[in-house]
C-alpha cells in the first residue's frame, strides 16, 4: 500500500483526505494510474492530457523529488509515501 500526501488545495478533489491508500506500487505511474481510477479529477491536477506530470506540480517520492528518480518511472516501494504539492506562486 503506498501512502499519498495531499496538500489543501488538492484536497477538494479526494473528497477532503489528506492522506489517500492506493493499492499500486513499482513506479510513479502505475500509483498515478491506480489513482486515476478512483480519483479522476484529483489525477488530471496532477497529470496533463498526455499523463505527463503537470509542469507545476512536484512529486516527491519517500522525501526524493521524482525528477530526479526518473519521473514517472520513479520506483516506488511498498509502504512509500508519495508527496504531491503544488507550485505556490505570488509576490
């Protein structure tokens, strides 16, 4: 089971959780086509209509940016927490 850590602003589309249980794991994509199935909207805040990661949107994988773990080929234990946040922008 892999733990995915949502901020406010994502909330409103995993019907308020901050914290959601997806039965998915290998890699960052298979956990974000997991939640896809359960949480649409919330995955199409997360992925663009392609399934690339939103250009403002990071993911972090047990504390690791996935960018740097390879994306959405990210690997993802059992048991991983997965972070998701949105860019904050402003002045």
């Amino acid at each position: 089971m892999v733990t995915l850590l949502l901020p406010g602003p994502l909330r409103g589309e995993a019907g308020g959780a901050s914290r959601l249980s997806v039965d998915a794991g290998g890699t960052l994509r298979a956990v974000l086509d997991e939640l896809a199935g359960s949480w649409p909207l919330l995955a199409r805040r997360i992925r663009d209509e392609r399934g690339e990661l939103r250009r403002y949107v990071n993911v972090y994988v047990d504390g690791e940016d996935c960018r740097h773990l390879g994306g959405l080929d990210a690997p993802v234990g059992d048991a991983a927490e997965v972070q998701v946040l949105p860019s904050v922008a402003g002045g």
